[in-house]
C-alpha cells in the first residue's frame, strides 16, 4: 500500500542512500510515510495558526466579549479518532518490519562479525578470515550476523541494507539480510567508541552474485 502511494525509491535520494536488502523498501516507506504525514500537519497548523492571527487579530477600536467556553463532540471525536488511525497505521507497517528484520530464515549463511578498536573482523563458517579486511557476502540468498565486542559498545551499521545492531561486550546480538543487488556498501560503526571511532567507517561490504567468488575468505 505504501509503496503504491509513494513509489519506488530504490535509488539513493536526498534522505537515504541506494536500498540494497530485501527489507529496505519497507523501511524507507514507513519513514517516508510518518515524514510526509508531518510535514502535512505542519503546514495545516501552520496555515491555521497565521488565519486565526489575522481574523481575531486585536483592533483599536473593536468590541470586547466575554469568551465563551463551548463543547462539541463531533469535533473532539474528530481529533481523537482521525490521530488514532493514522497512530495505529504507522504501528501496523512499522511492526511488521520490524519482525520481518526479526525473524531470521532457518537456511541463513552464519557470520561471526566481531568489533574491536577500531575495526571489523569477519569469520565465516566459523573457520575463515576475510582476507581483505571486506564483508564478503552472496546476493540474493540470506545471510545471519553474529555480533560480539572485544572491547566496548560499538554499533554494526549497513545503510544500504537499513540494518544496524548494537555490538556489547560479553553477550551476543544477531540480525539478518538479503542482499538485493551487486556491489559495494559503507559499514559504519554507529555507536561512538573511542578516539579513532571515525576510522571504523572505511570498513565495505561487497556483494557478489555467488558464493564462492566471496570466499577470499578462505
């Protein structure tokens, strides 16, 4: 439905970069959706607010009255039940991408990603090591995250994909993707970790049509 009313955004715009995962577009019709439901607010009260300055604007020589305190229900159901729905529409899109992000497919290629001051290191099938220092990983096919810290809080961040999940010390986060085109994507620390946490963004990730073209990690 959102993605009828807004369109196809899969090439980068003025707000998100170039969409690169099986969930991305979801996510981005639910900013875009909450954005554009703001802004349209924004000028109806906008508008509103400078007509009620105008009309009951004060004049020198006008005629006082007593203010009169007034109830009706139809209009306090109005801005009760018209906010409600468009609440509980957000929560409908925004839920249900939220357990689609959530709910990892049971043939997920695992890959231990781990954090550490100030870059990424990637294992893959718990035997190789990137060998280029790059996440390596298949399009189309789905891959699992096992994210855990050597050192500090960090946040494994990939905008194109609309993926990001923290990464503590002495416990284990994971999240999942399915990458949707070819080529190369920033990787971003988004939690600040230190002194050099700028240099964690140089990290890439490259997606590959198979498999076994991403296995310089072996």
């Amino acid at each position: 439905m959102l993605t009828a009313i807004l369109g196809d955004s899969s090439d980068p715009t003025l707000w998100m970069p170039q969409q690169a995962s099986t969930y991305a577009a979801a996510s981005d019709n639910v900013f875009y959706g909450v954005y554009y439901l703001s802004v349209f607010f924004f000028v109806l009260v906008t508008l509103l607010l400078v007509a009620f300055m105008i009309k009951y604007r004060h004049r020198k020589d006008g005629v006082v009255h007593e203010s009169e305190a007034g109830h009706r229900t139809a209009l306090e159901l109005t801005w009760t039940i018209i906010p409600t729905i468009l609440v509980l529409v957000i929560f409908y899109y925004g839920f249900r991408g939220f357990l689609n992000m959530e709910v990892e497919p049971p043939d997920a290629y695992q890959i231990d990603v781990r954090g550490k001051t100030w870059n990424w290191s990637y294992k893959y099938d718990a035997n190789f090591f990137s060998e280029d220092g790059k996440l390596h990983i298949p399009v189309n096919k789905p891959v699992a995250f096992i994210l855990s810290s050597d050192d500090v809080i960090h946040s494994f961040f990939i905008p194109a994909f609309r993926a990001k999940k923290d990464v503590v010390p002495g416990r284990y986060n994971r999240f999942w993707v399915q990458a949707t085109r070819t080529g190369t994507f920033d990787i971003t620390c988004a939690e600040y970790c230190g002194e050099q946490h700028s240099i964690m963004t140089r990290s890439r990730c490259r997606i590959a049509r198979r498999f076994r073209q991403v296995s310089g990690a072996n």
